[in-house]
C-alpha cells in the first residue's frame, strides 16, 4: 500500500480511515454526546446531524470511542456499518 503525505497509508487503510473519523466526527464530541444522550439512537442522530456525516462514518466513531456498550447497542452499530 502505498503511503500519501505526513506518512498515512492511503485513505483505504484503517489508519486513513481513522485519521478522516477523527477530523470529521472527534472522539471528544462522540463522549460528550454520548453521555448526555437519553439512547444509543438519539446520540448517533445527534452526531450524525450535528457534523454531516455518514451514517457509517458515526457508528465506526463511536464503537471505537465508546467501550462500555450493550450487546443490542453493539448489534445496532454493526447493522449501520454494514448496510452502507
């Protein structure tokens, strides 16, 4: 794979992936809309308005920024990573 500018891996690799959750959704963001939140729905609605982003993009976020969740809010995250 080959490597683009400030040695990230391409955009395909997970560390571009990574780099580009980070700049549009930050994990900071992420915990702070996830504790206020009343549901696992509601924050990811919230963050999914709140920074334009695709639904993909925000459920990656989170599961990678919140460890302490649910097994129904783990399957519910999954379901969105998978049907984009």
């Amino acid at each position: 794979m080959r490597k683009c500018w400030a040695g990230l891996r391409h955009p395909g690799s997970n560390a571009g992936r990574a780099f580009a959750a980070e700049f549009l959704v930050p994990k900071a963001a992420v915990a702070r809309v996830w504790s206020a939140a009343t549901s696992c729905e509601r924050a990811f609605e919230t963050l999914c308005d709140q920074y334009a982003a695709r639904a993909e993009l925000v459920a990656w976020q989170i599961c990678k920024t919140i460890a302490e969740r649910t097994a129904e809010q783990t399957a519910f995250f999954a379901a969105l990573c998978q049907s984009t």
